[in-house]
C-alpha cells in the first residue's frame, strides 16, 4: 500500500468518524428534546400550554436533527448548517402556524388527533421533496446538477429512512422479548424500565441514528436493493398502460352524458391514484436516464403510445374536483385534492410532449419531474403559512357557501358550512363563523341565528337546538302499547337527551321517534325503548326509578327504512339470540355470524 493510498484510507476512517459523531449528537439531542417537549405535556408547563410553540418545537424536533444526520457527511462545510437553520426556522414557523390558527384552544376544546398527522404528513412530504436538492447542492455546489445525482439521492433517502424505521421496530421487538422473559420469572424492572418516557424516547432516536448510520456506510448495497426494486416494477407498467387505455376508452364514451348532466359521474381520488401508479411505473423504468432502452422497442412504443392518455384522466378529475367544489364548497381535504391533480395534470402533459420524440423518449421525463417537484415544493411551502393555508380558503369558501344557502335552501337543513367552519377550519373558521353571527340585514337574521347557535355547539355531534325540540320530538313520539309515560320515565328521557355525552344515540333530531313497551331480558318486567331511525336507547326500572341501560343498533343499512307503521301495528317482537355468550371469568365473549 503506496503513502497516498495510506493517507486516503486514514482521511476516509477520519471522514466516517466525524460522520457517525454528528449523527449520534444530533440523535441524542432528538430523543431529550422528545422527552422534554412529553414532560411539558404530562406537567401542564410551557410550551405546553401553547399550542402555537408545542406544534412548532416539536416540529423542530423531528426534522432538524433528521436533516442533520441526512447531511452528517458535510458537517464541515456552512453551506450544511445553513441549510439546517433554514429548515429549523420553517419547522418552526409552519408548526406554530398550525397550532396557532388551526388546533388553537378557541377554536374546540379538544384538538383532533388526524391534524396532528396530516401536519407531520405534510412536512414529511416537503422534506424528502427538498432533501435531494439540498444534496445536491452540496455535493456539486451548485442547484442544477445532474439528473441522476438528484434521483439518486431522492430514492436513497426514502430507502435509508425504510431500513432505519425496520431497525428500529426489530430492537424494539427484541427489548419486548427481553421484558416478557423476566417478566415470567416475576422480574418486573425492565418492564417498567422500557415502559419509561426517559427511556424510551433517547434510546429510541440513538438507535434510529446508529441504523441510519451502518445502513448508509454500505451505500453500495442500498443501490443493488433499489435497482432491483425498479427492475421489478417496471414490468408493471405494461399492467397500468392497459388499464389505462382500456379506462380510458370506456371514459370518453361517458365524458358527453357527464358533461351534459353537470354532474360529477366519477370520484377524482381514483383517477389520480391511475395517473400516480402510471407515473410510478414508467419513472422505475427511466430511473435516472442511464439505460437507454429499459424496455425491447415494441414494448416502448406501446407505452409512447399509451402515456399521453393520462392527460384525459387528469383533467376530467379536475372536473370531477371542480364540481364537488361549486356544489359544496372548498375543503382542506379538496385542497390537497387540487394539489395533487396539477401535480398530475403536470406530470401528464409534460410526458405527453416528451412522447412525441421517437427517439429515446422518456429522455424528457428528467424536465418534467424536476418541475413537478418544484411545483411541490412551492406549493406545499406557502400551504403551510398564511399565504396559502388550505384552512384559510375553506373558511372563505364554506362562509360564502353558509350566506348562499340562508337564502336559497331550507333553514332546517343541518348546515354543514357552519358545522364545517364551527370544527373543521381552526381559528380561520371560527372567525367567519363570529362574522356571521354578526352579519348585518333583515334577510341575515336566520343565518345570525343558525350561526350563533353553531358557536354555543361543543362537540361536532351535539346538534344543539337545531331539529325538533325535546318535548315536541317526544310529544309526537309513536307508541306501543298505547300508554302514557310515567313522569319519572319522562323526565329521564328529557334529562337523557339533554346530556352532550348522549347526544349521538338521539340522531337526527329530524327523524321520526317510537316509544316501546316489551320484556328483552326475559324477567316478565317491561323495558322501553326509545327508537330511532337507526338506534335505540333501552331503559330499565329498578326502586321506582328509569335509567338508560343499554343500546340498540339497527345496522349500517337502515337509512330510508319505514318502521313508524310496524311499531303502530304492533309488528314488533323480543327474539332471544340463537347463540348464547361465553363468559370465562369476568371476560365476556359475544357470538357474531360470518357473512356469506
């Protein structure tokens, strides 16, 4: 071994040092940082106790560090630690934003566990969309560089985050056996001791960085997996293209009546998950432009061929989605729904062009996915602030909406734009739900009314005073056999429905309502039945008092279902379950059918 060769191996063991300490600092600062932010909650301590910094810190939390140990290989260099303060400082921002404006306290009491999900979806998205440019850039100093540089990096990061994630769950597994082993010789400390927050989140971030690390030191390994992974899917192309143009044909018969009608005939999510998989596909067979004929020649001419239909699959879903938006409004959900389909319409037409060349094709795809992900990566940015929060345009689209619909629909409908602004657009919502409370003109004072009432809501299943009234509903209750209500039973149905945490057994407020008389636990001792469309509330006396004790569920297909007339003509019956339930000590085991 020469010098030079000596002095390259001794930089290159130097170089992975100083690699796996960034990595592991950054890990360890992740899991206190974890902990910290979980002692904040358990204790009711800032920042805690604002939703804007918790959401934003932990926000900080999960993607610095992980960018940290992404880019651990250029710890030397300022460009990196400018990129990781650019990312901490959006994280941040992006998280108190949300937390703010969208799970603030005065927007509901209890903020709901899929926002907390669809934030971290979404960042996570913007981050593996950002990642390979920042790799790129430091590896070749410059923000366009080659092509296959930036695939490279796109898939390796998803791969490595794969494989460290499975690390992580099998020494996790592994901790769990250790614990179940002792646990069965009566040794319960290290139970308790992996069950610990103090434990768990440092131990668990440390691991997750030593996997990152080892898996990332056989990079070589990493590619053979991922050219394999490509090599199969390609071939599943064929499958899509297909599909595709099999859809496709039996669409545009229907595109006339659809138009025609105004109508939405088809449901956009399921035309842009074609146009996803289809991109997919054909991606796996360019990969990063280095084969150039992936496929035999009249394979790729029948996917040239087939490609550009998918420009007729984009557009009609944004029909579909332009549809549903006129007629109910914009919703978050839409939103993204929007975002995804220009990434399609993008991607399609961009294709579409790029199969016009005979020749080597799919070189033009390179262009078109490096603007695609551009177009994300602006969009999914300026989404997460002020500029362009998909709960800020929902709550002026679903206002809009509510002031059309006081004055063209029924006044009994149940307002989803109100309910929508009320639970479903934060701060934003709540806002333009003040706003109509307040609005000024005589042909407002129902809406003033219906949203004030919205406001006084709690829960999104409490309908308030929307509907029928308590008495009036129970006035014209149905009843078999003919006989009044005692007033103790009365006044615990009144009590019963009054009752926030019941409200869901007593929907809609609109349906029709029975009163039943009859013995369903075989003792000669009537209970009632509070009936409604689709469920039902039993009530037992026990010392001359009624309490509810239980529930009845008619099934998922009862909506539209008569059953006033039956209850009327006392075509009703108590029929005991063929098969009797198993109890084995204080465990209850109920019989339930297979469907044929």
């Amino acid at each position: 071994m020469t010098t030079q060769s000596r002095l390259q191996s001794l930089m290159s063991k130097l170089a992975n040092g100083e690699q796996l300490s960034t990595i592991l600092i950054a890990a360890v600062v992740q899991g206190w940082a974890l902990y910290g932010l979980h002692i904040a909650i358990d204790r009711n301590r800032w920042p805690a106790t604002s939703s804007g910094w918790l959401i934003g810190l932990y926000a900080v939390a999960a993607f610095v560090p992980l960018t940290v140990q992404l880019l651990a290989r250029h710890s030397r260099r300022a460009l990196m630690w400018t990129i990781v303060a650019a990312v901490g400082v959006f994280c941040l921002f992006a998280g108190w934003h949300h937390g703010e404006w969208v799970m603030a306290d005065d927007a509901r009491q209890v903020p709901e566990s899929g926002e907390w999900f669809l934030l971290a979806f979404i960042l996570g998205v913007l981050w593996l969309l950002v990642m390979p440019f920042a790799q790129l850039r430091l590896v070749e100093n410059r923000w366009r560089g080659r092509y296959s540089q930036l695939f490279a990096s796109a898939w390796n990061n998803k791969l490595l985050l794969c494989e460290a994630v499975i690390f992580t769950g099998l020494f996790w597994l592994l901790l769990f056996l250790w614990a179940q082993l002792f646990d069965m010789l009566g040794i319960r400390f290290f139970r308790h001791l992996f069950d610990e927050p103090v434990f768990a989140y440092p131990v668990t971030t440390l691991v997750f960085g030593i996997a990152l690390n080892l898996i990332g030191s056989v990079e070589r390994l990493t590619r053979v997996l991922l050219e394999q992974l490509l090599n199969v899917l390609k071939w599943l192309a064929l499958v899509a293209a297909l599909i595709l143009t099999l859809f496709t044909l039996a669409l545009v018969t229907k595109l006339p009546g659809m138009i025609a009608s105004g109508h939405r005939a088809i449901g956009a999510a399921w035309l842009l998950w074609l146009v996803a998989v289809t991109v997919l596909l054909v991606n796996a067979a360019y990969r990063d432009g280095a084969v150039e004929s992936p496929y035999p020649r009249g394979i790729a001419v029948l996917l040239r061929c087939v490609v550009p239909l998918t420009v007729v699959i984009s557009c009609v879903a944004l029909y579909a989605l332009w549809l549903r938006i006129h007629e109910h409004g914009m919703t978050v959900s839409r939103f993204w729904a929007c975002v995804v389909a220009g990434a399609a319409v993008i991607y399609s037409v961009g294709y579409a062009v790029a199969a016009r060349h005979r020749e080597r094709w799919m070189a033009g795809i390179a262009t078109v996915n490096v603007a695609t992900a551009l177009y994300l990566v602006a969009i999914i940015a300026l989404a997460l602030t002020p500029v362009l929060s998909p709960y800020r345009i929902a709550a002026n689209s679903q206002s809009a909406l509510a002031r059309f619909t006081s004055m063209e629909r029924d006044s009994r409908w149940q307002d989803p734009p109100l309910e929508y602004l009320r639970f479903s657009a934060g701060r934003y919502g709540m806002n333009r739900l003040r706003e109509l409370a307040r609005a000024e003109g005589s042909q407002s004072s129902d809406l003033r009314s219906r949203a004030t009432a919205m406001l006084a809501r709690e829960h999104r299943w409490d309908r308030g005073d929307q509907g029928q009234d308590t008495q009036t509903w129970l006035a014209g209750m149905a009843r078999y056999p003919a006989r009044d209500l005692e007033p103790s039973l009365m006044t615990q149905l009144q009590l019963d429905m009054s009752d926030t945490a019941l409200s869901w057994a007593y929907q809609p407020r609109t349906s029709p309502l029975a009163g039943i008389f009859t013995d369903l636990d075989r003792d000669h001792v009537d209970e009632f039945i509070l009936l409604t469309e689709c469920t039902g509330s039993v009530y037992r006396k026990a010392e001359a008092a009624w309490k509810r004790v239980g529930t009845l569920g008619a099934g998922r297909f009862c909506r539209g279902q008569s059953f006033i007339s039956h209850v009327a003509a006392g075509d009703l019956r108590a029929e005991a379950p063929q098969w009797d339930d198993l109890i084995v000590g204080t465990r209850r085991y109920t019989f339930l059918a297979d469907e044929h």
